[in-house]
C-alpha cells in the first residue's frame, strides 16, 4: 500500500518527514528521538491497540512506511535536510500570496504576525496530540501538519534554525480551497532561487565569477553531494531548480529520475528517466533506471520477479558493488 498526501510540502514533491512525525521543522534531534518512540508504541504490532487486523494492518503501514523513515532521516542526515527545507522556505517565500490554503489551523498561522512561532508550535501541538488516532485519519493530520510547516517555512523564508525571526509577515492566501489541498505556483517556474540572498554573486550570463561554473553546474554538483549522503529530497529541490534554467539538460533529468526512484516516487522517476534517453540514449545511468522501471512494471503486471540486469561491459572499469561513476549500484536495496 501506498499513501499519497497531496497537500502542504507533499504538494511540491518534498517528503515532509517532520509531519509525519508530528513536530516542528525546528525541533532538534532529541525532539525527533521522543516523538519517534511515542508513535511507535501507538503503532508497533506488540503494543498497538487496534481493534480489528485491518487497523493493525495500517498502523504496521504507517510505521514501516512513513514513520520509521521520518525518523532515520531526520535522525542521520538531520543537518542536511534542514538545508533542504531552507531552500525550500525560500522558494515558498516567492509563492506568497499565490497559493491557496485549505485548513482552518493554516489560515490562521498565516495571520499569526509576530506571534508566529508560538502560535506555529501551539498549532502543531494540538493536531499532534491525537494524530494517529484513529488510524485512518492519519494522512489528513499529516498534510495538516505539512500545511502547517508551509506556511511557517514561507513566513520565514526557511530560516529555521537559531536565526530565525520570531515575527512574520502576514500570508495572503488568494484564491479558495477547492477540496483538492494546496494548489502549487511552481508550475509557472517562479519559485525563489537558491543564492539570492547571502549566496554567490552571478554576472549577467548566470556564471560564477570565481568559478566559472554555470548555475545549472552548481545545482547539479550540490544535487549530487545530496544524493551521495542519502538525502533525496535534497537533491529533489536542487534539481528542480537547475531545471528551470536548463530543461534539455540529460545529466539533471538522470539524477532527478535517479532521486525520485530512491523515494519510490515511480511516476516522476519514469517522466525523467525518459527524458533524460531522449535527450541522450547513451545515457549509462538512465539506461539502468530505465532498465529498473521495466523489471518494476513487469513485476507488477505479472505477479512475477524482474527480468535480470544484463551483465556489465567487462571493458569498462567497475567496482565490488558492480557500477561505475559516482553513484555506484544506485538501484540497489540497503
């Protein structure tokens, strides 16, 4: 079973661990380990309190599929996924005004004005308090939470760590919920650009001075510093933006498959991966992505095992885990 949220941070192809577990995108890692350990002894099989084997069933989902990642995100790569939300918060700061809200604790963040992050904690509190139970209302408190962390994250422009403003502007909120969760304005390619403020200084062509790296090379070269230490999400973010300056780039489309994949998002890793043969068919991690989503979709119509990989060209050098380049095997399970 898969969950789909479709509301707060979720909107933007961003897994938003700190919902799941219920806290705030500034709770320290103690925080996580506490709440961690209270879900887990609401969900776990030895000590759930379901009534039926269908709500166990789902409490065991929610556990193995959403809470136990949350928890080995935020606990081994906590410092780079709180760099992820930044960029984050700042693209979101472009989006004000632009993107509807859907819940009455998130319209009312939005108007909390300097006392914002009081009110944010006190918000996210409350809807954590019962927020796996019941067991089927689960995804709704998380998108509520995510909603939350939203609009947080957009008041603050991502600063979210001991510098963070205490105050923040009041959100516009144009536009009416239509039932459907937060309607996203990423799509017109207006979301805030990383470095706008504070990062490096572009010249007219969009280069680096120092460097003489283009600002699609920067985003790629951090994309894969993310995905070289896990973190897929960040590597998500980076890559979205690089390809609102580049969208013929094959390398970017690569690794965006590639990052998807590692989140089982199959939809968005499929559209990439293709994109990225098209634009080079040559493409040796592409073709292996591709590879993987075949043996996937046959797998699932079928009921039986994926087709086994073609052997690696013994004229090119290779490595114990059986791949090439920076990212070695990286379709293989942990």
């Amino acid at each position: 079973m898969s969950f789909n949220i479709e509301r707060g941070l979720f909107k933007f192809d961003f897994i938003d661990h700190h919902a799941v577990l219920g806290i705030p995108v500034n709770a320290d890692v103690k925080e996580v380990r506490k709440r961690y350990i209270q879900i887990t002894r609401k969900l776990h099989p030895d000590s759930c309190k379901a009534e039926t084997e269908a709500e166990k069933k789902l409490a065991n989902q929610l556990l193995s599929k959403l809470v136990i990642p949350a928890n080995e995100q935020l606990s081994k790569g906590y410092r780079d996924y709180v760099v992820s939300l930044g960029h984050m918060g700042r693209r979101l700061a472009g989006e004000k005004g632009k993107i509807p809200l859907s819940s009455e604790a998130a319209l009312k963040l939005s108007k909390a004005g300097p006392n914002l992050d009081n009110s944010y904690k006190t918000l996210v509190q409350n809807i954590a308090a019962k927020q796996y139970e019941p067991f089927d209302q689960a995804l709704d408190k998380i998108a509520q939470i995510s909603e939350l962390n939203m609009v947080y994250l957009m008041l603050t422009g991502g600063k979210i760590g001991a510098g963070a403003p205490t105050g923040g502007g009041q959100l516009v909120t144009g536009g009416s919920s239509n039932g459907q969760g937060v309607t996203s304005g990423a799509k017109g390619g207006q979301g805030a650009t990383v470095g706008a403020k504070g990062g490096s200084v572009l010249d007219k062509a969009g280069q680096l001075p120092d460097s003489g790296l283009s600002r699609v090379s920067e985003y790629i070269r951090r994309a894969e510093g993310y995905m070289a230490k896990q973190n897929f999400a960040g590597a998500v973010l980076e890559l979205r933006e690089a390809l609102k300056l580049d969208q013929t780039n094959s390398r970017c489309h690569t690794l965006l498959g590639v990052a998807y994949l590692k989140q089982n998002q199959v939809t968005m890793a499929k559209v990439h991966i293709n994109k990225a043969l098209q634009l080079n068919p040559k493409d040796e991690l592409a073709l292996k992505g591709k590879h993987h989503l075949d043996g996937l979709a046959q797998k699932n119509n079928s009921g039986g095992k994926p087709p086994v990989p073609p052997k690696p060209d013994q004229s090119k050098p290779s490595d114990k885990s059986g791949g090439t380049g920076l990212f070695r095997n990286p379709f293989k399970k942990k």
